[in-house]
C-alpha cells in the first residue's frame, strides 16, 4: 500500500512539474505597452498591459507576465526609450499552473518593434 501511495505523490509531482513548465499555446499580441512592473508580496514577477490595437484604433488590455529576466530588461529598455509609444508585438507562451509565480498565464519571451 505504501508503494501505492508513493508512486500516486511521484506520479502527481511529475505532471504538476510537467504542466508547469510546458507552453499549452504560443503565439504573439500586438499593441502599445502601457505599463510594465516588478511586484509581488513574497514572490515578485514582472507584470504588464498591452493595448491592443486593431486598425488604429485601442482596443481591450491585454495583461502578461515575464519570467526571463533577458525579456525584462528589453522591455524596461524600449519602456524608457523615446519609442515607448509605438507598436510593439510580443511573443508569448501560456502556461498553466503558475499562479503561486505570476498573476497571468501569459509569458512574454520577447519583444518586437513595429517597423
């Protein structure tokens, strides 16, 4: 019985870790950036909105999280930049199980500028 038990906790442990860690859908959403921040109580992540835009005009928020600090700097950077306010697509993946982490399923791996 004991075996049992053991193998149902390995078991359960595996695809939690499994399910944390793999993207369900990738994909990109393009806008404009309009806040980006490093908050948390005992875990902080670094949290955003991008308004989307659809043919010029603003549409719905759309809020993401960011868990590589490489992708964090890049938005920080183009935040403080003078093209702050031009489109921008980021690339993201969603990931379900990180609510302990982020406050979204939506991870930005990376920033584009809108040429």
């Amino acid at each position: 019985m004991k075996n049992i038990i053991k193998a149902f906790l390995i078991a359960t442990l595996l695809q939690f870790t499994i399910a944390a860690n793999a993207c369900y859908s990738t994909g990109d959403r393009g806008g404009i950036l309009r806040k980006f921040s490093y908050k948390g109580w005992l875990v902080k992540s670094w949290e955003g909105e991008l308004a989307l835009t659809t043919g010029g005009m603003q549409g719905e928020i759309w809020k993401f999280s960011v868990s590589d600090d490489d992708a964090a700097k890049e938005i920080q950077t183009f935040m403080r930049s003078k093209d702050a306010s031009k489109p921008v697509t980021l690339s993201y993946c969603q990931v379900y199980l990180t609510w302990w982490m982020t406050t979204t399923d939506y991870h930005v791996l990376a920033l584009t500028q809108a040429k």
